[in-house]
C-alpha cells in the first residue's frame, strides 16, 4: 500500500510539472500523466482491499483542517490515559468504602441502643376495634 501511494504522489508531482509550464504541445505528456495517476490509483485501491485498518473520523477531519493526525492521537491517548487513572481512583475508593463498611456492620456498635422490651412488638393483625391507643383515650 505505501508503494501504491508513493507511486501516486510522484505522479502527481509530475502532474504540476507539466502543468507548471503547461502550452499546448504539452497536452499529450498532461494526458499521459492523468492516465497514469488513474493506473497508480486503482494499484491503492487494490492493495488498500488487503489491508485491515480503520480511522477515527475524527482523526480524517483533523486532517482535512490542516491538523497533525499524530499530535491528535497523541492528546487522545493522554486523556485516555487520565481518564483510566481517574476511574482507577474511584475504584480503589468504593473498595476501601466497601470493606469498611463490612468492618462497620461486621462489628458490635455500642453507641447503637439494642431492641429493648418497651418498644412494642409490631402487630401481625388482628382487630382495630381491640386496639387500644397510648394515651389513654378512647378509640373512636
């Protein structure tokens, strides 16, 4: 494929040779030159069929704005790079939450009050009318 593309770069330089000094005499060498840059890229085309490769669309609009492709994936792979540390952070923070935690509800607390008798059972049923409110009224 790099050969391919080499062979069209120079045809194409041969291309503004000719048109460079471009007159009518030079119109069969000019059209010469068109053929031969057709052939050299169908030869891309063919050995592009080989090759398995894709590219960002990103990366092909940085370089139709004139952009250095290599620089673009090089701040790519830098934010990657301080996105993935980040996320490890976070990781080893809701592991070390986790296993406190578990240390926490693995132990006895004893600023936690234990169930005592004065705290009412709840109740599984039975009749509202036999149920007798606190404070001493009269259920209505």
């Amino acid at each position: 494929l790099e050969g391919a593309l080499e062979g069209a770069v120079e045809t194409l330089g041969g291309i503004a040779v000719v048109l460079a000094k471009f007159n009518y005499d030079l119109q069969d060498s000019l059209y010469t030159k068109v053929n031969e840059l057709v052939g050299d890229l169908a030869a891309v085309d063919r050995a592009a069929q080989s090759v398995e490769a894709s590219v960002p669309v990103d990366i092909l609009g940085a370089i139709d704005r004139g952009r250095n492709p290599v620089q673009m994936t090089y701040r790519h792979l830098e934010d990657v790079a301080k996105s993935s540390v980040s996320a490890k952070a976070k990781l080893s923070a809701m592991e070390d939450f986790r296993t406190a935690l578990n240390v926490a509800l693995a132990a006895p607390d004893d600023s936690t009050p234990a169930e005592s008798s004065s705290v009412p059972a709840k109740s599984t049923g039975g009749d509202p009318a036999n149920v007798k409110p606190a404070n001493g009224m009269p259920a209505i």
